[in-house]
C-alpha cells in the first residue's frame, strides 16, 4: 500500500466536521476499477464511468486539497484493492473518526461489503488506532453521520444506516461521553439510491449549515434548532447535484462542486470562500460530493 506516514496525531482529540482540516484519505479512482466495465448499472451509475475523466477530476480535488495545507493519506495504486467497487472511492462511508480511533462501518449497500476491512488494513499502515467495528445485524455509513459538537453525533436511519448499527456506534462511543442522536430519513428514490444524512445537510462552522430543510425531518430540523444551528438552505433546483455536500476545510472555507453556482453564491454572501472543482465523473456519475470523496482523519477543534 501507499500510504503517507502520519506525521502528526492520527486522530482529532475533540472530533468536529468543521475544525481546520489537517489529514484527509482519498483513494484513486483507477485502484478501484473506475472505467466502463465496472458494472456500474447494478451500482446505480447513470453512465459507464470514464476512467480517464476520474483520474483527471480526482486530481484537481487532491491539487485543491493540498494547495489549502491538508496532508494527504493517499491509497495510490499499490493499494490490496480486492472486492473493491469504484463505489471505494467515496471513501468517507466506511469507516469513522473518533477521539480514540476509526470505527470501521458495515456497508448498507452490499457491494461496498469489502471497504471497511481496506481501511482497517490503511489505518494499520498510518498508524491510526480502530477501536470497533460495527457488526451484524448493524448496518452503518459515514456519510450518515455527523459530530454537531465533540460530545454529540447526528446518525442518519434509513436504508443505509439501522437502528441497530447506531445502537452500536452508542456503545461504543459511550465511555467517550459522546451521545448519538437518531435522525430518521425520508424514502427519497427508494433503497436503490444514495441518500445519506449529508446529502442534506453539512457543518460549515459552530453555528452554521448549510441545509436541504425540505427532506429533513421535523424533528431533526427543531433539534438542529435548539442546538443553536442557523440555516442556509440550498437553491432546491440545485438539489440533484448535490447542492448540500460541501466539504468544510475550516477557517470559514469549504469545498464545493462548481454544478451549483447559485447555492455557491449564497455560500459566499453569508461570509464564506467557496472553493469549487469539477465533478462531472466522480461525484455526479456515481452520486458522491466532495464528503463523500474524503474521509477526514485529523481536524483542529472547532
């Protein structure tokens, strides 16, 4: 495996989603079969992925990254990609960072089935402690969960995430003194789709999200109210291309697919830098936005 050595500590001892973003994995697009016979109808891909378009795409994202001083965790071509799906590289759903270490999911999805024990062999090689796993019957993602505070995580329940999976992730971030607040998700397109918690709503700073409030639930809405949370919702012409997944980078900066210029542009007018890339391949073929592209390891506190 490629793997760059952790210079710094491997996780964050105060876990956000906004704090400035140090260490970051992102896995290539061409170890994971990215091309045209992938089987990418089965994989809910609108057409066959293109290669060369995703290796392209994939290295402005990381070009982007670094320019902004993230160190790269990097699963390049030498990588033990077997059972993979190009589905791998949205590598921020298999497994999740805590204070102690990475929980490694178990996938909704039964194609990803192979990804979380790939991570667990690249925590090994950078030296990042896993301190659970999430296990049968427990299904959960990452892109269903999201740290509101450091003692607080929003778990998404709906086809990729169970009752029984956020039953597990409590326990074990239980002696953290962390809760795991349930957030029920709506149906959307059906199992067959991807829709996670943070297709709709994603952490800019402290106080800030930006927010899909027309597919969240009630309840979660007036939680997110009573935690402090003020809205921006996204331009809901825009909500097909993911107009509510935006990386926060920390320090008022985020990362977000250029396809959505106008809920960029309220972004912007509500005081944040808006960093955009191209995501014709990677994130809109196979429905991952800059989140699902990286899996965030080490963050400042928030």
């Amino acid at each position: 495996m490629s793997v760059l050595a952790a210079e710094s500590p491997p996780v964050s001892a105060a876990p956000s989603m906004c704090g400035r973003l140090r260490r970051v994995l992102l896995v290539e697009p061409a170890i994971c079969g990215w091309g045209p016979d992938a089987g990418w109808r089965g994989l809910g891909y609108f057409r066959p992925p293109d290669g060369l378009a995703a290796a392209r795409e994939h290295r402005e994202l990381r070009r982007i990254l670094t320019g902004f001083g993230v160190e790269v965790l990097d699963a390049g071509p030498s990588a033990d990609a077997a059972g993979l799906t190009p589905d791998a590289t949205y590598c921020h759903d298999a497994s999740f960072p805590t204070a102690r270490g990475m929980i490694l999911m178990r996938m909704g999805k039964r194609a990803r089935r192979a990804e979380p024990a790939f991570h667990r062999a690249l925590c090994e090689e950078a030296g990042i402690p896993v301190v659970g796993t999430i296990e049968p019957p427990g299904l959960a993602e990452g892109g269903d969960l999201v740290w509101l505070d450091s003692f607080t995580i929003l778990a998404g329940e709906g086809y990729r995430t169970n009752s029984e999976g956020i039953r597990q992730l409590q326990a074990l971030v239980a002696e953290d003194g962390v809760e795991v607040v349930s957030a029920p998700l709506p149906h959307g397109n059906g199992p067959g789709a991807c829709l996670h918690l943070m297709s709709l709503l994603s952490v800019l700073d402290r106080t800030t999200l930006l927010a899909d409030p027309h597919y969240l639930a009630v309840s979660t809405l007036r939680l997110l109210g009573d935690r402090g949370f003020t809205r921006i919702p996204i331009v809901e012409e825009e909500r097909d291309t993911m107009a509510a997944n935006v990386l926060a980078l920390g320090d008022r900066a985020m990362l977000a697919l250029e396809a959505n210029p106008r809920t960029n542009e309220r972004l912007r007018d509500a005081g944040f830098r808006v960093l955009t890339y191209v995501g014709d391949e990677i994130s809109a073929n196979g429905s991952g936005g800059p989140t699902c592209l990286t899996r965030p390891i080490l963050r400042d506190p928030a």
